[in-house]
C-alpha cells in the first residue's frame, strides 16, 4: 500500500486518488470570500482532516468556523443559529467509525455529511447526535474508503469549546446483521 502524507497525516494513496477533485484541488485555499457563502454551507479547515484515532480540542467559534447552517434536514425541527465548525474527516478502509463530542459548556450537536462532489453542504447529512444540554454527543456508522464531514453546530446560538475524537473499529467489518454484536448467532451457526 501506497502512503501519503498530506498536512502531517499518513494517508492511503488510494484513497486520496479516490477522493472528489473538487476537494483536494481546494485543498490548500483557506476559505471563501463572502460572496461566495451560500446558505448551508460549511468550509472545513484545510490545514489538516481528521482521521482514526485522533482527538482534538476546539471550540465551534474557533478560527475557520462559519455561520452558515440555521437548519439540518436530519435534524429539521431544531434551530442551529449558533456558528458551526466542520473537519474532513478520511477514512481509508471500510471500518465503523465512532465521533464523539465532549466536554461542553453549552448545548453543542454533532453531524456527519457525505462529502458529495467535495462540498459540504447540510444537505448531506446522514447522521446526528442532538442530546440536550451539555451531555456528550456520539454517532457510530459504517464508513467506506472516502472522505466525510463532521460539523459542529451550536443549538441555538451556543458558543462552546469541546474534544472531538475520532475512533475506529479498523479491520472490522460488520456485516450479516451482526451489527448490534450479537456473536451468539455466529458461532451456533458455525459446524
């Protein structure tokens, strides 16, 4: 296998010729100029993606982040007048992929977007975590070989710093509805 290193992270080539054009040709720009803003739209920090095993420490007005997204379709009925902040986030093999958000101070929520076409955009939502008040939030899915977005957005116009942490269950792949790891199921079927 082939590696990369791309903004300090060791990536596999494959994924990276795998990913959409429009994303890594805007790799390196730092943001759009007003003008270019549309409603819905998040603008991950290109100085680095997010990738399994990592942890960091931000806050969802840090620098990079925007005030674009009012409204989720995954999440329709609740107000997100708060900045939002979004990281890519690449994954590059097949795994579950745990996000987790933590140690907040205010009501912060957490979603994940296919990166369709390289944008970030709420309409690609697929996936929410939206428990109220401070308690962490968490969203487990199946990811393939690709690169996602993770926003952070704040619940009514909150403001909070956070960890956000990235964890993979790599090489293990559920499949078989074995998902919810009942392994009674397997091994009474095997001879």
């Amino acid at each position: 296998m082939k590696l990369t290193v791309i903004q300090g992270f060791v990536i596999a080539t494959a994924v990276l010729m795998a990913l959409p054009s429009a994303l890594l040709a805007h790799w390196g720009e730092r943001s759009l100029s007003p003008e270019q803003v549309i409603a819905g739209t998040c603008q991950p920090p290109l100085e680095f993606a997010l990738v399994c095993g990592q942890e960091i420490f931000a806050g969802n007005d840090a620098e990079g982040s925007t005030d674009n997204i009012d409204s989720f379709p995954c999440a329709p009925t609740y107000d997100y007048s708060g900045p939002e902040i979004a990281y890519a986030l690449v994954i590059d093999e097949a795994t579950e992929v745990t996000v987790s958000l933590r140690a907040l101070a205010e009501d912060l929520d957490l979603f994940i977007l296919d990166a369709v076409g390289g944008e970030c955009h709420s309409d690609f939502c697929f996936a929410t975590s939206t428990n109220t008040g401070t308690e962490d939030e968490s969203v487990t899915f199946q990811a393939d070989p690709t690169v996602y977005f993770v926003v952070v957005d704040g619940y009514q116009g909150t403001v909070s710093d956070f960890f956000l942490s990235v964890d993979c269950a790599l090489g293990v792949v559920f499949t078989d509805g074995f998902e919810s790891g009942n392994l009674s199921a397997w091994s009474s079927s095997m001879p």
